[in-house]
C-alpha cells in the first residue's frame, strides 16, 4: 500500500519537523516547505494533499492556496489557522480549500482529515486495514520501567510534552498515559490520569463500610489540603503499585472486528499489539472510532 505524500507548507520550522516526524509514525510521506514560494517549487513532488498556514511572511497562506489552484486544480489542501477566524475559512472555502482547521490542532483529526482529503480525488473505495495499521506505535509513547516512581513517571512525560508540542499550533489528546514496560522492552501496564486520582484518594474512602455504618458519610469541609498532602504521600511509591492490570493483546495481522468484538466483550479500552513475540504498538477505542467515522466519510 503506497504512502500518502502530503506537502506542509508552514514558516516555522519547529512546528514543520515536529509534525512531519507525527505524520511519519502515523503512515504518511512528508515533505517540507518553508514559504509558498517554495511549496509551488515543492509541487513538482507530486505530493497527494497540503496542508498550508494562512499566517506567513511573503506569499500568505490565501494567495499560495490559490497559486497552487491555479496550477493543479484537483490537488486538495487543507488550511491552518488562528481559532474563530470565520472570514478566513470563507475566502479559503472559496478559493478551493478542502477543509479549514483551527489551532491548535489535534494531531488525530488532522490525520483523519489528509484520509479524508485524498480519497475525494483519489476516489478508491475504502479498504479494510488491519490491526497494525491503525494502532499507535509504542515509540510514541512515553515508556518507563516498571521500577520506577510516580515522580519519575510524571518526570518523563512532562519532557516527552515539552519535545513533542512544540507550538501553539498543534495538540496532540491521546498519549497522557505513561507505559510501564518490562526489562525486555514488553508493556506490562498503564499510568494513566485516572489511576493517579484514585491512589491520592484516602483509603478509608475505598474500604467496605461496617454494616452498622451503612449511612456513614464523609463531610468534604474537612479536607481542605488533604489532595496535596495525599499528592505527596504517592509521589515516591513504585508506578507497578498503582497502575492500571496489564493490557490485554491482539496479534499485529488481526482484524478490525476482531478488535472491536474484544474490546466489548472483555471489555478493554486498549490492547497492546503483538508481532513476532514482542510488543510493537497499542490500539485503542479512538481508532476504532475514526476508521468508522472513514467508512461513513466514504460511502
């Protein structure tokens, strides 16, 4: 299955590498420019979609899209811009747009909309993909062994967000959970929000109630500096005593159904991918979701 090559047209370079190395991870073939002089230069490339900012020095994003119209009329290109700019969206709807997406922007629907945009010329039906295409790579996670510490877990994730949302211009919604990982590089769990406020929340509030209790109830005045304190108590315990159980597994060459039928049925909201014995990436529910928002979009 051939690549789809999307040319990204932005004049920071922060946010041009940063979301050309996504974009790669995510199955697509980039190519870079820096101005809309050099996109028109970069159409010789052949690419499949651009995506272009509106906001540039020399040549703006309007006047390079209706370039690139004039010039290869079918090629579709979806444009960057500032939140709430309507009249933007207008002129750029006018001018032959695709679509128009606001920053920042989530990585996960800017993915959807470049499938979206080359099926409308490339007019081939929909094909099924199998498990390995769809999941999320571990790489793209952010990976710590399973001896560490809740500090160092948020210690990490806090680096891979400063690295990895380089702009204002992009979001990524999908990786706050940490994956704990075995000495042999094998998930054998997940830190996510939720199993961090449950563990800072006091014990007795957990434990069964006595039966002569049964109308007991906790006054929340009183806690008052208990979140941080409680914060503070967990910060040095080992991430394997409050992490999520390991995650079930699917084979890399399973199919969607197959997915789907064991998420509900175990029920699991990810499943870590298996090929050849090793662990190589995790599904989840939100890709699930978007291959069926792809299918409606193509029929």
């Amino acid at each position: 299955m051939s690549k789809i090559k999307v040319l990204m047209v932005d004049d920071e370079e922060r946010f041009r590498n940063t979301t050309a190395k996504i974009l790669s991870r995510k199955g697509f073939e980039t190519v870079l420019a820096e101005s809309g002089e050099e996109a028109l230069e970069k159409l010789g490339e052949n690419p499949d979609v651009v995506i272009l900012d509106v906001k540039m020095s020399g040549m703006d994003g309007h006047e390079t899209l209706a370039r690139i119209k004039d010039l290869k009329p079918d090629l579709p290109i979806i444009m960057l811009t500032g939140h709430g700019d309507l009249s933007g969206a207008r002129k750029a709807h006018k001018t032959g747009a695709f679509d128009f997406l606001a920053k920042p922007c989530d990585i996960d629907l800017l993915a959807d909309k470049i499938h979206d945009a080359h099926a409308s010329v490339s007019k081939k039906p929909y094909q099924e993909k199998l498990v390995e295409q769809i999941m999320i790579p571990l790489d793209d996670y952010t990976l710590i062994p399973d001896n560490s510490t809740v500090r160092d877990a948020i210690a990490a994730l806090k680096k891979a967000m400063s690295e990895f949302v380089a702009t204002n211009k992009l979001m990524d919604t999908g990786h706050r959970s940490v994956v704990v990982t075995n000495p042999s590089g094998n998930v054998v769990g997940i830190l996510n929000p939720l199993n961090l406020i449950n563990a800072i929340r006091p014990d007795y509030l957990s434990a069964p109630k006595p039966s002569t209790a049964d109308s007991l109830q906790y006054s929340a005045m009183f806690w008052e500096g208990l979140f941080t304190s409680r914060v503070k108590e967990i910060m040095n315990k080992p991430v394997r005593e409050l992490m999520s159980e390991t995650l079930p597994t699917i084979s890399f060459d399973a199919n969607l159904m197959d997915v789907a039928n064991n998420m509900v049925t175990m029920p699991a909201r990810r499943m870590v991918v298996q090929k050849d014995g090793r662990d190589i990436g995790i599904v989840r529910e939100q890709e699930l979701f978007y291959e069926i928002a792809r299918i409606i979009s193509s029929s």
